[in-house]
C-alpha cells in the first residue's frame, strides 16, 4: 500500500515538475511542510525512504551522480565499499546488464548468481556488506574501525561508490555497516588517484606492560597525525613519549613528530611500533640490550658491508662517506639514510657467508616484487655491475627517470643480498621508492612480476641513461633501403638517445613489417625490445554452436558448430563462424548471449577470452552490412500479450536513415520477420531459391511475382502493415509506449543509437509466423554423458615464438595510418627477430583480459634449460652466438587474485639451482624447476670461446 501512495505521489509530482517546485500539490492530499520530493525522491521528516523512485529513476540518479563525481576527482574525497553480492542485485532490479555496469567489471558468472531466474528482478533488500567484514555484521562498529577481509579484489568481492551514491542508496535501502574510504593521490612524476581500501594497519606495542593495540591510519598521514592517535589512545602527552619504527620487533629507527607521511617512512601494513616514555621509567625489557644497558637513544641501522653505496668508501661505522651531500640539490641524499634491513644483515663482524641466497621478506602481497627482484639481483652482468662503482652513471637530471633513486635503492638491496648470507632483507626501502614513483605498485595488493619487471627494466634504464642531453632525431621511412642499412640507423638512433647498462645487456631489436591491404604500402621499421612477450599456442580445441540470425530478413536463423581454440578469443569464433556460414566481405557479424529472453551482453571485444562463454549459454550472431554498423540499432522484443511475458531469442537490425518514423520502424520489423512467415500452399509454388524466402510477405499482397517481392523486401517496405502491435520499451522491456507512423526519431537524439521495440503476440500470429525459430535455441555445447576429460596439453618454448612472429591482420582497435591511401587501414603486420641482447627475457603469457572474465592459461610449456639456439629466428647475420642457457625463472601459482609468485635462481658459481620463496630459500633440483607455473623465464648468452675476445672489443649488440 505505501508504494502505491508512493508512486502516485512521484506521478503527481511529475505532473507540476515543469512549474519549477518540489513540493507536491494540494490535491495530493499530503502536506508539503512534512514532506518533499527533492529530483531523487521523498524523505520523510524521520529520514525513512518512502520508496518515491522508480528502478529507471534509481539508475538515473545513480549514474548522475556516478558522473558527476568522475568530474570532481580530489584528494579526500569519499568513497564507500559495498559488497558485490548485493550491489548485482541492486543492478539486476534497476535492469543494468553486464555491458553497461557502472561500476568495477562483472563475472560472466554474475547472472546465475543470487537466484536471478526471472527478467523481472526483485527489489534488494538492506545494504548487506557482513560478507566482506571481518567482524560480521556488526553495525555498531563504524568506519576505519571495521576491518575488511583482506585479499578482497574489486569488482568481484566489491565494488566503490562516491559519497553522493552511498548517501541514495543508504536512504532507499538502509543496511551497513558503512564502510568509508578516501581517495589519496599517488606518485611523484605520474600523479594518479587511488581510493585506500585498505588503510595501514600499525601494531602498537607499550614499553610500560608490553600491552598491544591495532591503529589505523591512511599510509598518507602524517607521523604528527600518528603521535596525535597514539597519545589520545594512551592518554599521554606528546612532549613525553616517542615512538619507535619496531619492524621484526628491532628499533630501526626512532620517529619524530612532522609533516612527513606514513609511507614515506616506510612503515609496513601490520608491522609493529613501539611507545616508550621519555622519563625513562621502564616496566619491561624492551629496547635493553643482553645487559640491561638502554638502547632506546641509539637506532640501531644494520652496518654496511665493505660493498658500500654505488662504490662509496666505507667508513668506521659501516656507512657510505658520500652520504648526503652526494648530489647537491637533488633528493638522493636523503634518500640515502634509508636502508632495507635484515635480522642483523651486513655485519661486517660476522663470518662472511656466500652472497645470493638471501631471501626477501613479504611485507604484504609483495611475493610478486620479491619473485621479480630474485630474478633480477641473480642477472651475472647486473650483479657484475652493481657491486662495481656506478656512481658516474647515475642520471639526476633526467625527466623520464627518477632522479636516480630507483638505481640507488636497488643496487643497495642487491649489495645486501649479496652480502646478507642467508639472511632475509625487509626491502622497505625499495617498496616505497617504487610506490613513489610507480603508484599503480603502492598498497597491498597483489600485482603482476611482469609488470613490475617492465618498470623495473626502463626505470633503470633512466636512472643510469648515460645521454644527459637527448637529441631529436626524425625518423625516416625504409624507402626500400637494404634491410641491413635501415636497421643499423634504427639502432644509432636509438642509443644516441638512450645508454645504458640495461641497453647493452637486456636491449634487442625486432623488424615489424606492416602491409597495407588496399594499396599494398609496406612499412619496415626496427625497434627496440627488453623482453618477449609470447602467446601460449593451443592445440586443444572446443565445438561451439551458435545461430545465425540475418539482420535483413533474407533468411530463416540457422546454427553452425563450430571447432575453435579452447584458449582463444572471439575473433576466433568470428572468423570460424565466418567461414561456416559463408560470410561476405562486405558483410559482418556481431555476437551476443541471450539470457531469459533479453540480450545479456554483445560480444563486442576481438580479444574477449572464448573462456568467459560457458557451455550452458545460448549465443547468437547478427549478421548485418558492414555499412550499417555505427547506424541506429533497433531490438526487438518478444512479449505474449496474455500472459505478459517476454519469450523467444530478441532480433536485432539497423535503422539505416539520420531520421526514421514510426512507419519505418514497423516496416524494418517486418523485414525481419519476413522469414517467420507460414506459407500457404496457394504460394507454396513460390518457394525458396538458394534459401532466400521470396514469398516472406502476407498472403494477401498485390505482388504479381516473385521479383516483386524480393525488390520490396529490399527496400524495406512490406505491401501492408505489420499486424503485430508494436510499442517502443526501456532496457528493462518494463514500460511500453505506443508510437504513431509520423512519429519521427532522429539518430542524433537516441542515447546510444539504440531503440528497443516490443512485438504483442497473441494466438493469431501463431499461427501467421512459425516462432519455434525463436524458441529453439541451442547451447553453446551439450556434454554427452560418456564425456571424456581433455589431457593437459604441452607445448614447446619454440611453438610460442612461432605464434609471436606469425603474420596476422592488426585488430580493428589497432588500425595503422597508410601514408599511401591516407587513410586507416588493418593491415598486415609480421614481427622478426633482428639482433638479441645478452639477456633475453620471456614473458609466457598465460594471463587474459576480457571485458567479462580474467582467466589464467596453467598450460605447461617445455622450455630448455640449457643449449636454447636462437639463430633460426635472427635475420641479422652480424657473427654472433644466439646460443642461450636459462638462469632464473620467476613463478606463478593458483588463480588470478589469489595466487602466489616465488622464483628459481641458479648461482653460477655453484652450478645449482635454488628456490625462492620470500624469505625462504631452499635447494632444488635442476629436474625440478620445469613446471606449468613458469611465467618469466631468463636465459643469458653462452659465448663460444672464439668469439669472447671479440665480444670484450665492442658491445655484445652493436651494428657495424
């Protein structure tokens, strides 16, 4: 009953909207001074929603707002989380599918989720986020206080929303508990805003009865916000304590009360700090030595080894004598008073132990920097270069790099790992320069090696570019010059503006040919590479049936199975499907999952993984003129009129003109239904030719011939009115509206160029059209009983550089500039090795994107370990050895979110492999490191003898 009054209330609010008000009218018969209905619905006087807003009306407003805060991104600016589960509901009822979700990306799996069983979804109830808490749903607990599940991934465990959004849905919906989170500004050079899900979490430990309590403040506060919070939990004044970094229980360095952040003193997620009084009236023995002696004045910074700083001299305690004043005016000094630590890493006084097995602490979700690091730091000409002095190289002044800080932290994490033993480093240091200057790295999320390794690798590069001043160089067309000479300008070129240690050992460069398929324009250039990134080829395969509906109405739908990769993508099925059905030129098809009788989503992306299409859903194909896509779309719903429900696969087709009218609407539909039609046996003498149905229209029409017919077909016209009644409906196919025959809509107008029309059937038109072509949809594959599992299959490293340098055609978001047609072409592009650096990285590409589905390939490949001969794949014959021998391999284990990454390094000089897994390090068989978790591999040349001499006379990749 309230919603009835409700909604008579909107409508007649609707109705005087135009007067500029928001109260409602007397006639109403409520009273304006207790309650108003503001754009976004009615609150009463005791802020309880009255339900004011319709599904369309909620999604409106929701997007608005969504809209409006993109464009008013600030730091501070507010954010709730909200459990996905609930939020998929929410969307469900407001009819958002998963091609326009407003928020985060949706699972292909969302849709069997909760129950959903009918198109019409049913009104959510209270904001329930109790999944995603740790304590529950407990609601008296407010704020940061409420502590997440940790290992959450947005999108598929939550989703965020902008204050003004919370503050509707909260008001229509109630539930809890609220969960507010503020957007920070992350990064240095490359600025980018970042909601904290997950603010730091500190570990307060008290001298006084070694009591301990968690805090939690946002890792861009301040230490003065830090002091502030400890001393009101503690009720003590600020003048008479001070606070300890405690990481693994050690004084690292004592805190001081400034403006400098959380972050920037490389506190950890979880780690411990430590309160102490300043009277010195201890009630533990915390921060005293093995004699009692107070230790709390003296930070206790592990010593260095002799292999200092970039080469600087060491000094009696242990420290670099370059110190701050190293580069005036830049911020590397400071930078500098930072070390990773260990337990008691670096002692100078120790038994010196065998460098290279030192394992490297997880500081949260960071097994994916301490895979790619180990990988790095056992890289025979990185370590060769790091333990030397690199003083001289380092790049201050270069805008592309990180005024050396990047080089400086790393090299100093890879001296102590070297240096340590078998002790494992905190890298603290390295993690927060990284997520200074690469925020996407900051937080505690987990992120992918490669990834990192890609930044790693060109910043780098930056921090030690030996060009201070880069020139401008033009670059020139091939022209048909000689290969050779074209690709030794490439490389001068390229080192006139970019030297470096990683461009003489990890660079190489590859010749990319693109062809254009009109004119036949072929463009050589040569580029650069640090690494290859190489498709997982499969031989596995998977049928899928889908039907073909004909956007024309030129036949009846018809389904063709088809045999595709299993790891594939829908271009694939595309071009398969393609070919099945005898696709023409001119002509394209458009894919889309039918669900309860809607359109789910289209299946518009080439490179959507063909695993986000599960074997129960029906998918469909549109078949349309190419000149038609980027026209007014117009879908068409199926509805029993008695009943009230939808049924049947929706039909889709293109308004061609700027401006159609309603007639032109009725007269597309019955193009489309053309095909349905029941022929009588009085015209069943016209039959099909080559299965176009000439006699499509009425039995009644005036047509004289079969020509006739097929001209009027052509045209878009029937020779009398559809009979079926027609309403124009929403994206829900809630609300139907009829439309007269003048009725005019123009392109420009239509929110997204699409229209959706319903068709009300009714027993007669059961028996005008055959609508079993509608019903009867298969799926994608139906399982025999007697199914046989598919074996695992196992490639070779060979077989994937075969598919990275296979020719194929550019995608249709890739398309490249003819300079010949002046126009964007696909053209044809084919990649070849050209010249290989001494360090040569694969990247086994076993993660996919889609829009709908992220999904991992865990298919092993066979990769040797030793005697990896290159040469068939290098065009340039410049003398040298494409001989290569693998020496680490950094690992992926498990799913996407959930996973873990560890690596295997070998040791030269030992001629072994070892395992590292964060701070553990173990022996391993070389029999043992060829696995299915393979994801980074590394090889270095095997140099022959023969050719050292002439190697050590000029770089290993130089063109002469």
């Amino acid at each position: 009953m309230i919603w009835v009054i409700s909604r008579f209330i909107v409508e007649a609010y609707k109705k005087v909207s135009d007067s500029g008000k928001d109260k409602i009218v007397e006639k109403t018969g409520v009273n304006s001074s207790i309650m108003t209905i503001p754009d976004s619905g009615c609150v009463m006087e005791n802020g309880a929603s009255c339900l004011p807003c319709t599904p369309e009306e909620e999604k409106k407003i929701v997007t608005d707002l969504r809209n409006e805060s993109e464009r008013n991104l600030k730091e501070g600016n507010l954010y709730f989380v909200i459990s996905s589960s609930w939020f998929r509901k929410w969307e469900r009822y407001v009819g958002i599918d998963g091609d326009e979700n407003l928020i985060g990306n949706q699972s292909s799996d969302s849709r069997h989720i909760n129950g959903a069983s009918s198109v019409v979804a049913e009104r959510p109830g209270p904001m329930d986020n109790s999944d995603i808490v740790e304590n529950g749903s407990d609601s008296d607990i407010k704020g940061n206080d409420i502590q997440l599940r940790r290992m959450l991934m947005e999108g598929q465990d939550y989703v965020l929303v902008p204050q003004g959004v919370w503050e509707k849905l909260h008001g229509w919906y109630k539930g809890g508990p609220e969960l507010p989170r503020k957007m920070i500004l992350q990064g240095v050079y490359h600025k980018k805003f970042d909601v904290e899900v997950y603010p730091l979490c500190l570990k307060l430990i008290d001298s006084r009865d070694e009591s301990q309590s968690t805090i939690w403040l946002s890792r861009k506060a301040s230490l003065t916000e830090l002091f502030q919070k400890v001393c009101a939990l503690k009720g003590i004044e600020q003048d008479k304590v001070r606070i300890w970094d405690y990481f693994n229980k050690r004084k690292y360095a004592q805190l001081s009360v400034s403006n400098k952040t959380l972050e920037e003193s490389n506190l950890q997620m979880d780690q411990d700090i430590l309160l102490e009084l300043v009277d010195g009236h201890q009630s533990s023995k915390i921060g005293m030595d093995s004699t009692g002696n107070d230790l709390a004045l003296v930070s206790l910074e592990p010593s260095r080894s002799p292999l200092t700083i970039a080469g600087g001299p060491t000094l009696s305690n242990g420290h670099s004598g370059y110190r701050s004043n190293l580069y005036p005016g830049s911020s590397i000094g400071s930078g500098l008073a930072d070390m990773d630590d260990g337990f008691e890493a670096c002692n100078s006084a120790r038994k010196v132990e065998k460098g290279g097995l030192a394992g490297l602490q997880n500081l949260g979700n960071t097994c994916f920097m301490n895979s790619a690091l180990q990988c790095l730091v056992h890289t025979p000409p990185l370590v060769e270069y790091f333990l030397k002095d690199y003083r001289a190289e380092i790049n201050t002044d270069n805008p592309l790099g990180m005024h050396g800080e990047l080089a400086l932290a790393f090299g100093d994490l890879l001296r102590k790992l070297w240096s340590s033993g078998r002790t494992a480093i905190a890298p603290r240091v390295f993690k927060g320069k990284l997520a200074r200057f690469a925020p996407q790295f900051s937080g505690y999320n987990q992120h992918d090696s490669q990834e990192l390794l890609a930044f790693l690798l060109d910043g780098l590069h930056e921090d030690l570019n030996r060009v201070k001043q880069k020139p401008y160089i033009e670059m020139k067309d091939s022209d048909g010059r000689p290969d050779e000479e074209v690709a030794a300008e490439c490389w001068k070129n390229h080192k006139a503006r970019n030297d470096s240690v990683i461009v003489d050992v990890c660079q190489g460069q590859y010749k990319s040919t693109l062809v254009c398929p009109v004119c036949s324009k072929i463009s050589i250039t040569f580029d650069p590479f640090m690494y290859l990134s190489l498709p997982l080829p499969s031989t596995i395969t998977r049928t899928m049936t889908v039907t073909v509906f004909y956007g024309d109405g030129s036949r009846l739908p018809m389904s063709f199975t088809v045999s595709v990769l299993k790891n594939g993508f829908c271009k694939d099925l595309l071009l398969a499907l393609g070919t099945a059905c005898g696709l023409k030129s001119d002509e394209s098809l458009m894919l889309a999952e039918v669900y309860e009788n809607k359109i789910y989503r289209y299946l518009e992306m080439p490179l959507e993984p063909l695993a986000s299409i599960k074997d129960d859903e029906q998918i469909v194909a549109f078949r349309f003129q190419k000149k038609e896509i980027g026209k007014t779309r117009l879908v068409i719903f199926h509805r029993w009129q008695e009943k009230a429900e939808l049924f049947g696969t929706p039909l889709v087709t293109y308004l061609v003109a700027d401006q159609s009218s309603g007639a032109d609407i009725e007269a597309a539909v019955s193009k489309v239904l053309s095909p349905f039609k029941k022929i009588s046996s009085a015209k069943a003498h016209v039959g099909k030719e080559n299965g176009i149905l000439l006699d499509g229209l009425d039995e009644e029409c005036s047509c004289s011939d079969a020509q006739s017919v097929e001209n009027a077909e052509l045209e878009g016209t029937s020779c009398r009115d559809l009979s079926i009644p027609l309403r124009l409906t929403d994206d829900r196919v809630m609300n139907f509206n009829a439309f007269k025959k003048d009725t005019l809509f123009e392109s420009g107008k239509i929110i997204g160029k699409l229209l959706r029309v319903v068709l009300d059937w009714t027993d007669k038109e059961q028996e005008l059209y055959d609508s079993s072509y509608l019903k009867d949809i298969p799926e994608v594959y139906k399982a025999g009983l007697a199914a046989k599992k598919t074996r695992q299959e196992a490639i070779s490293l060979s077989s994937c550089l075969d598919a990275f340098l296979i020719e194929e055609p550019l995608g249709p978001d890739d398309m490249w500039y003819c300079p010949r047609c002046k126009e964007h072409r696909q053209a044809i592009k084919k990649l070849d090795l050209w010249m290989l650096p001494e360090i040569i990285v694969f990247h086994l590409k076993r993660f996919t994107y889609g829009r709908y589905l992220k999904n991992k390939i865990d298919t092993f490949v066979n990769f040797p370990i030793h005697d990896l001969d290159l040469s068939k794949y290098v065009m340039s014959k410049d003398g040298q050895s494409y001989l290569y021998e693998l020496y680490a391999i950094s690992n992926h284990y498990g799913g996407l979110g959930g996973g873990h990454y560890t690596a295997y390094a070998k040791l030269i000089d030992e001629n072994r492999w070892y395992h590292f897994d964060d701070s553990h390090v173990s022996a391993v068989d070389e029999s043992d490191i060829k696995t299915s978790a393979a994801y980074l591999l590394f090889y270095k040349r095997v140099r022959s003898e023969s050719k050292v001499e002439a190697g050590e006379a000029s770089h290993s990749h130089s063109i002469s």
